[in-house]
C-alpha cells in the first residue's frame, strides 16, 4: 500500500493550512496483477483531516460553481470534518444521484476552483466524496425515496447510463412509473461497459440499480431501441420518453490494415478485457490476445483505460501514440500519472498510417509518421502537422484503436421525426432537453457529445424536470 503524499504543514495568513493528507493506493506490483480498484482512498481520521483543510469559503465558493451539478460541497465537507460522514453523503446525492461513481471516477472539475490550490493543494473532494459515499452504502442510507400516491404516468428510458440512472431516479422520486431499456445484458451503460474495474468496481454500480429497481424502477435489458422495439412504438405506449443512449460508436482511423487480427477498437477491447463473461453477449466472451508489444493509438481517458488493461493482460510493452504532446492531451492527468507508474509508456508527436500483417494475415507492425504542431485549430489545441519523410516501422503484436466515440446514428436513421446531426447527435434543446419528437427528450453524450459522468448527471436533472412538467400538463415545448 503506498501512499499519495505526506503530512506537512504551511502557514499562512495566520492560520495553518496543511498540503493534502495522504490516500492509499495499492501497491503497483500487486495492482497490476487484477482488475481491482486501485485507489483505496481515505480512512476515517485522514478524511476528516483533509477535510478540515476546507477554508469555507463565503458564496459564491468556487468549487460549487464548477461543479456542473452544483453540489454543496462545503456543507457537505463540513459535516466530513466533523466525523458526520453519512450526512455529508446525504448532501452529496441531493444533487447527485452518482455520487459513488464520480467520487471514483471524476476529473474533479470542484478543485479546479479550489483557493487552497494557490498556495498548498486544492482539497481533495472527489476522495472525500467516495469515502462517505462508501460509508453511507454501509449504513444502508442511500435507499431512493419514492411517494407512497403514483401519478399515473409512464416514461421510458432508454439507455441506462448516468444519463438514463439520473433521469429515471428523478422521475421515480416524482411518482412516474419508469421502465428502463438497455441494449447491454446487464444495467450500467458506459458504468459498466466503458470504465474499467481498477476505477469503478462494478459492485458499486449494481447497488446504484439495486436501488432503482427497489424504488420501483422497471429494468429491461437486451433490448436495443431501434432493433426490439421502434421509438414510434415506444412513443405510443408512453407518456413520455427519455433517450439517454450515449456516445457508444468507436471512431477509427480509416487507414489501411485496420481490419487485421490484432487490430481492436476500444469499447471491444475493454469489455472482453474487464466485463466478468457472464455479464457480456456471447460474441465477445473471448479475452483479447495481447501478445507482447501493445501501441493504444489516442490520448484521452479510454487510452489510458486501454493501455492499463493491457498491462494486465500480461502484455510487456504497452505504448500511448499520440500525435500532440503532453500539453494537448485531453484526458485526466492524475490517471495517466497512475499508468506510467504501471509501466505505460507514451510516443508523442507520432500516429500509425498504415498496419501490416505477417504470412498469416496476423499484426505485425505499422508504419509511424511524426508531427510537428501548427496553428491552433477550433478545440483550441495546437493542429499536429505531419512531418514529411519522418516514416519509420514500429512492430507490434496487437493495436487497440481510443481516438473518440460518437452516438449511435442507427435511432436517427430509423425515426425521421427525430432530428440528428454530426453523425448521430440529437437535436436537443439544452435548456429543457426537448427534441424534435413531441414527448421525446434527450440528455447526455448523446446531444452533447463525450462528456463526463457529471455532466451527464447535470443536464439528465435538467431533462427529468422537464419531463415532470410536461406530465402535468405545464411545458409549453412543443406547439398543442
């Protein structure tokens, strides 16, 4: 068990304020030998310590405003301080019905704003979160409640990620009757599917739908809304319906060798390695043949997620291609920080054009060109510009593809009611989550594009409450 950094004090301002207290991460060796988490987090005094570093800010607090879900995150790392961990825990999920999850798995866009940041660390919210999220499961306190009087009404959701759990709890907590649809064979979505073990135990998400179907909540998995069952038919049956499908659809490259044994995309590549195989379709129940040269080609989360498995897969060289540097890479530093100390390694500035198999059609190498940046492009990021005559083979036994995700455009496709565009986005009124459909809203990756969890969880609120009023007969979203 190792340690993030040591007790120290600093003082300033009169007052003492100390560095952040140490959490617990498992020892690397023994980590990368399973799947379990990695991040151990708090115990009970260092929790309390770190959260009495908290200064209380007067409002407006910065890490309230960058919370996308507005949690009232000093109240809550008060009663943290105080040793009153399951009411803290009880603030978070008044915002945040996945305060489990984010407090594992969030970039903590909270301490960003955090003025402890300036001068000693930003306090540690996000592990604080997890901690009394944790004690209060024990407690049995997080248990949904729902009015002893229905309204009557019925919603559908499709898709059972943040999305599609925030909206679904939202509404049960209303008096609606909610069904929920997922085309996986078991409930999660992106939870379960896309974010692998070492960072979110997939315990953790089957109470979060433990406590749905306790609530009330209606689970109907294997069903692909477009395939089982139209959104025509779905809307004829419901009051209204909710489509929180996400962003699913792995991106490719669309270079030559791309289809060769060996070559994965990345959702493919995490759930064969991590899902447990009762809990997978019977077409991806094999594990992923690794071999001992790994490249990930991308720079985000999913790669870093990709590579990480690989490692545990049993793979000696596991590589990051990615064609910008360090100082353009999306994905959350902290993570990628944890991979390297795994034995990740990462190529800035290069990317594969092209993949070549052996006698037996079976990856064998790629062909790698360098760049160069440029100009800064429309994310704001410097634009990689190739470097010509810069080629050069790299071998490799296996290559797993984490370059972006887009929606599911086959719903669009199939419901010319529903208005979509940039392969697959729906059309959707962000302020209210309407779409083009009469009683059909949208929330999530699936309007926005690739987000976090918070996000999701934010803009879903946004949608169930105007789901609510458009059951009672209120909205004004669409003409009568």
């Amino acid at each position: 068990m190792s340690s993030e950094t040591d007790f120290r004090n600093i003082a300033r301002g009169g007052r003492a304020h100390s560095i952040p207290v140490a959490y617990f991460k498992r020892d690397v060796d023994e980590r990368i030998q399973d799947f379990g988490e990695v991040i151990l987090g708090y115990d009970e005094e260092t929790v309390m310590a770190e959260a009495a570093r908290c200064v209380q800010c007067p409002e407006p607090q910065c890490c309230v405003l960058n919370c996308p879900a507005n949690n009232d995150i000093p109240e809550a790392v008060w009663l943290i301080s105080q040793g009153k961990f399951v009411e803290a825990a009880q603030v978070f999920a008044r915002t945040n019905p996945l305060s489990e999850v984010c407090g594992r798995v969030c970039p903590n866009l909270c301490q960003t704003g955090c003025v402890l940041s300036r001068t000693c660390g930003a306090a540690a919210i996000g592990k604080m979160e997890a901690f009394v999220s944790n004690k209060a499961r024990e407690a049995g306190a997080l248990k949904i409640p729902v009015p002893t009087e229905k309204t009557g009404k019925r919603v559908a959701v499709v898709g059972s990620g943040p999305a599609g759990i925030t909206v679904a709890e939202d509404l049960v907590k209303a008096g609606h009757d909610v069904t929920i649809y997922e085309a996986w064979p078991v409930a999660g979505g992106v939870l379960v599917y896309g974010i692998p073990s070492f960072k979110l135990d997939k315990q953790v998400v089957a109470h979060k739908i433990r406590d749905l179907q306790e609530a009330g909540v209606t689970i109907k998995t294997n069903m692909r809304i477009g395939d089982a069952m139209s959104l025509d038919d779905l809307q004829k049956r419901y009051d209204a319906v909710f489509l929180g499908t996400g962003a699913g659809v792995e991106a490719t490259m669309g270079i030559p060798g791309e289809d060769l044994p060996g070559v994965y995309t990345s959702t493919d590549f995490l759930v064969r390695a991590n899902v447990p195989q009762d809990m997978l379709p019977p077409e991806k129940r094999e594990l992923p043949q690794v071999g001992r040269r790994v490249a990930v080609v991308g720079g985000g989360d999913t790669a870093v997620d990709c590579a990480r498995s690989a490692i545990r897969l049993g793979a000696e060289e596991v590589t990051i291609v990615y064609r910008r540097t360090e100082a353009e890479m999306p994905g959350n530093k902290t993570e990628r920080g944890i991979a390297l100390e795994e034995g990740v390694q990462i190529q800035y500035l290069q990317a594969p054009v092209e993949y070549f198999g052996d006698e037996n059609g079976r990856l064998q190498e790629m062909m790698v060109i360098e760049f160069k940046l440029g100009e800064p492009d429309k994310s704001g990021r410097r634009r990689p510009v190739a470097v010509e005559g810069s080629e050069f083979m790299q071998e490799v036994d296996t290559v797993v593809l984490a370059v972006g995700y887009w929606p599911d455009e086959s719903l669009g496709k199939q419901t010319t009611s529903l208005k979509t565009h940039k392969w697959g986005l729906i059309f959707a009124d962000e302020q209210v989550g309407a779409t083009s459909m009469k009683g059909v809203f949208a929330a999530g990756d699936n309007v926005h594009g690739p987000d976090l969890v918070i996000t999701a969880v934010a803009s879903a609120h946004i949608a169930a409450d105007s789901i609510h009023t458009y059951l009672e007969g209120k909205s004004t979203f669409w003409p009568t």
